[in-house]
C-alpha cells in the first residue's frame, strides 16, 4: 500500500499519482493542503525521506518569498512553520513502508513500485 501526498492542482502530483495508478498500485490520497501533516507525521516523513526539513520547503512559494527568504530557523521550526503553511511542503510524497521519496520528476515513484 502506497501512501501520497498530493495536491491535485500540481502537475507533477497528478503525473505522480498517474503512475501509480498504471502500476495497479494501492493507494491512500492524502490531500496534504486539506489535511495537513501534525508535527509527528512530517517529523516522521522527513526521516523516511532521509531529508532536512528547509530541503522539502517550497522556496517559490509566495508565501515563502515573502515571511521566510532568507531567515534562518532550525530545523524544529521549519517542521512548524510547514505544519502551519502546508503550501511550502514540497510534493508529491510516496510513501511505502519504511520509505519515501519524492515525486521530482514523477519516474522516482518507481523505485517504490
């Protein structure tokens, strides 16, 4: 079973999610912009992605242009300030198991299937 993070406005989420539907793959849609992740789960997300969490944040994001360029945070804040902002997470992110990636470009979602 197959776990993404997806938000349908997102062309690489939806090519993403495209693949794994190809694959016949089992999976849970999560809507991460309506549902977004707690502390804990992108806490734990980071870790199956084996990634800092500034590396998952949007940087293009208006949002983040605006309050966050070019500031300096640890890394427990960053995990907040995405928990707060979901729009600065990167996406999409397949889950499997143990393991994660991130689906840029969308063919890396293979090495989950």
């Amino acid at each position: 079973m197959l776990t993404i993070y997806h938000n349908a406005r997102c062309s690489k989420s939806r090519q993403t999610l495209a693949l794994i539907a190809k694959n016949d793959s089992e999976v849970e849609i999560v809507n991460y912009l309506d549902t977004p992740p707690t502390i804990a789960a992108l806490k734990e997300l980071l870790k199956k992605l084996d990634m800092k969490p500034f590396d998952l944040i949007r940087k293009g994001e208006k949002i983040f242009k605006e309050n966050f360029k070019g500031k300096e945070h640890t890394d427990a804040e960053w995990v907040k300030i995405m928990t707060e902002n979901p729009k600065l997470i990167e996406r999409p992110i397949v889950v499997k198991g143990d393991k994660a990636i991130l689906g840029r470009p969308p063919e890396n979602v293979k090495n989950l299937l």
